[in-house]
C-alpha cells in the first residue's frame, strides 16, 4: 500500500472496511482494500447480522481512508467504514455496536428508498451518489448536481438522514442482536458519549456521523435502561476481538502515518506483536527493508500459520522490485487462507509481474477465482485481462477490460472493449452474453 491520501467531501451516513493494498479513487474518494482489515470487521459483523436474520455471507467490506468519524451501509449489504472510526473506538465492543446499530436500521427498512436505488449500482455509482447528497447537504447546490448527474439514476433518489425516533429503534434492535450473540452493549453507549460531544461542537467541525444519527437524553436513557438490565451488560470482549483489533489499529497506524508518529505511538520499548507490526510496516514504507524485513521475518517466525504476515512480506518484496523473491511468501499466504480473494489478487499479479508463462497460467487460474469470489475489484479485471492477453485469449481479454472499465466508471471504453470482445468469442457462449449485457449496460447509463 502506498500512502496517497486525498481531499475527501464530508459524507453523511445512509445507514450508519490488502492494507493491501489497493488503493482505487472512486467518486474523489480514496478506498483501500485490506484482506485482514475486512476479514477482523466480517468476524465482528457477522454473528450480528445473522442474529438479525440477514445473509452473512453477502457482506463486503469498504475502507474509505479518512479521518472523520463515520460509516455507513448501502446497497444491501455493503458496509463502508471510515479509518478514523477505525482508529478512534477503544474496545472491540465499541465497534460492534456501532455495526449493530446500523443493522438496526438495515432490518428496520429506514431509508429504504435510498437503499432500493443503490441495490443493484456498482461500488463508484454509490461513492457518487453519497458525494451528491452530501454536497447538497452542504449546500452545494450546483456541485452536487453535477455529480449526482454523473452517477445515473441513483442520482434521482431522495437522501434522507434519520429521525430521532429511527435511532431509537435501531438502538433497541441492537440491543437484541448484542444479547443474542452474548454481548454487551455498553460499547454503543460509550461510542454515543462520543458522539454526544460532538453536538457540542459547530455544524462545520462535527463529524458527519453525528450530524445524520441525532441523539437525544431520551434516546440515551432507553438504551441505558435496556444496558442495565442486560444479562450480558459485563460482559467482556475476547481475547480474539482485543487482539484483533489491536492488529487492525496498528496495522492503520503504520500505513497511514508517518514513521516519526508511529514510533513515537509504537516505540521500541513496546514488544507487544501490535507494536512490531506497526514497527514493520513504518520501516517498509521509507523504505528501510534491512529494518523491516527481519521484524516480518520474526513475525513469521512466531506465527507461521498468520497469513498477513507471509501477505506483507510478499507486498514489501514485490513493491521493491524483488519480484520472484515475492511468489513464495504470497502463496504461502494463499495457501493458508484460499478463499481470500485479496490474497489470491496479491499473488497473481507477482506470478504475472515475472514474465513467466507457467506462472501467467498459474495466474488465470487464481483471477479467475478472485471475480468470482468478488467481481468488483477493477484492480482484478485489469490484471486478468493483461493474463489473457498474454496466454492469447484475446475475446477474454477484452471482456475483461470491459469489465474494469464498467466498474470505473468509463463507459465509453467499456462499450468498446465489449464490443471487441463480442466480435472474438463465440456468438451464444457466457464470455459472449456478458459481453452484450456490458454494452447495453454501458450504452443504457449514457443515455440517462
């Protein structure tokens, strides 16, 4: 991952995560994709949405790198959360209630025009549509035209915040799914003090979580009363979730802060497995790799059934320039975790990186795998259609680009790609009608 961070527009929460990465500029706003950081928020999420009877394993993660205290859920099930968020709670507990809270609002059907609209739209179409609102929000009148204009017909939906009453029934459908799952929520409760000062502060300094889920002393004194008659009101977090979300914390800190302030947060004295992390990640992106480079080798070493480990190594390898030093320990990561399609995208794109036919097939295999697993990773398609090309599958070449292009946002390009693709893959086969439904798609959102 390489730290390019961007001016962002405040955005307000619909309903309420390799640092790998990928970084990818979707609407003006600067997403990351983390295997680790999306699997720890998957772990913390799914107990809660399946106690409220919602599908698990629909659940996809988005990082938005960024300060404020915010996330939100659109489209279904989609969750996208702030780093600051990430960086701020001070127990797993804190956070889990927040995901719980807004799957209060996701099962209570509160803003379910907004979430219709957004169902079936591509991750940038929702990027766009929320930038819409919140400059219009801001009272940017002809800003947000323009881009709620360039993100078709999501555009067209009203933006709603909640009501006072809505946030109340979302803090009672969390306390339900909380006790259902074991847990406490006095995590929801501290993370709305937060929030409470924030009201304190000017509409300007607020952070927009606190500015689309109001709070009221009726709402606090309901959800204190459920939490003092919770079986489960003390109930601590796990040992897991602490050191997850130490590791995610650390993780954040090393990459998105200079090596001065991380070791000044992380300092050599610190041992704890949290600590040389940071540490690592600090070193690696001076770089100094004679620093970093034994402390993941450590690292490894104590724990040589950690994927992300093995993950960072090969991401330190291959972003020097030490290409075929970087398959091993990304396969290793694959190997230990293959449902992972962030994993599987890290190794392909070494094995084509090296220029070697065996390893550009061993690749194809891997890609293909990836969209299946997750066919919104543009990142993923551009490198299958570079696969493809090279092994001479030329029609699956360009549906591929077509595919990345679609999901960028460059529809034009996808038009052409699909078309190109249509013209050398057999008429009636899958690549071919997907090739079509692209082309219509792409013409479809130019004529809006």
């Amino acid at each position: 991952m390489r730290s390019r961070i961007l001016p962002l527009f405040i955005i307000f929460a619909i309903i309420f995560g390799n640092v790998r990465a990928s970084w990818a500029q979707q609407g003006g706003l600067s997403l990351i994709r983390d295997a680790e950081i999306e699997d720890t928020i998957r772990h913390y999420a799914a107990p809660v949405f399946e106690a409220a009877g919602l599908d698990a394993g629909a659940v996809s993660v988005h990082l938005v790198n960024n300060n404020q205290l915010n996330a939100f859920v659109a489209g279904g099930q989609r969750i996208f959360v702030f780093t600051g968020l990430l960086l701020r709670v001070e127990t797993p507990n804190q956070l889990i209630g927040v995901l719980a809270h807004e799957t209060g609002h996701i099962s209570g059907g509160h803003l379910a025009r907004t979430q219709d609209a957004l169902r079936s739209a591509t991750t940038a179409s929702i990027i766009t549509f929320i930038l819409g609102a919140a400059a219009l929000a801001a009272g940017g009148g002809q800003a947000a035209g323009a881009i709620i204009a360039s993100g078709g017909a999501v555009g067209q939906r009203q933006f709603l915040k909640y009501s006072r009453t809505q946030e109340g029934a979302a803090d009672q459908a969390a306390m339900t799914y909380l006790e259902a799952t074991g847990q406490s929520g006095r995590g929801l409760a501290e993370f709305l003090d937060v929030l409470g000062d924030q009201e304190a502060l000017v509409t300007s300094r607020q952070d927009p979580y606190a500015r689309s889920h109001p709070i009221s002393r009726e709402r606090i004194a309901a959800l204190s009363d459920r939490i003092r008659n919770s079986p489960y009101r003390d109930q601590p977090d796990t040992a897991e979730n602490i050191m997850r979300l130490k590791r995610m914390q650390a993780k954040l800190y090393g990459f998105l802060k200079s090596k001065s302030r991380t070791l000044r947060k992380y300092p050599i004295s610190d041992q704890s497995l949290p600590a040389r992390y940071a540490r690592a990640i600090a070193y690696y992106r001076v770089p100094e790799l004679d620093a970093a480079l034994p402390e993941i080798d450590k690292l490894i070493a104590e724990s040589p059934n950690d994927p992300y480990f093995r993950e960072l190594k090969g991401q330190v390898l291959f972003e020097n320039g030490r290409i075929a030093e970087s398959v091993p320990p990304n396969e290793a990561a694959v190997k230990l975790k293959p449902q992972s399609p962030l994993l599987r995208f890290g190794l392909a794109r070494a094995q084509i990186a090296t220029g070697d036919p065996a390893l550009n097939r061993a690749a194809i295999r891997h890609l293909e795998e990836v969209v299946r697993l997750d066919d919104e990773m543009p990142g993923a398609w551009a490198q299958l259609a570079i696969a493809y090309g090279r092994d001479g599958q030329l029609g699956l070449s360009a549906l591929s680009s077509a595919e990345q292009f679609f999901l960028t946002g460059k529809k034009k390009d996808a038009r052409q790609q699909a078309a190109r693709a249509q013209k050398r893959l057999p008429e009636g086969s899958p690549g071919w009608l997907r090739a079509v439904d692209i082309e219509n798609a792409a013409k479809k959102d130019k004529d809006k």
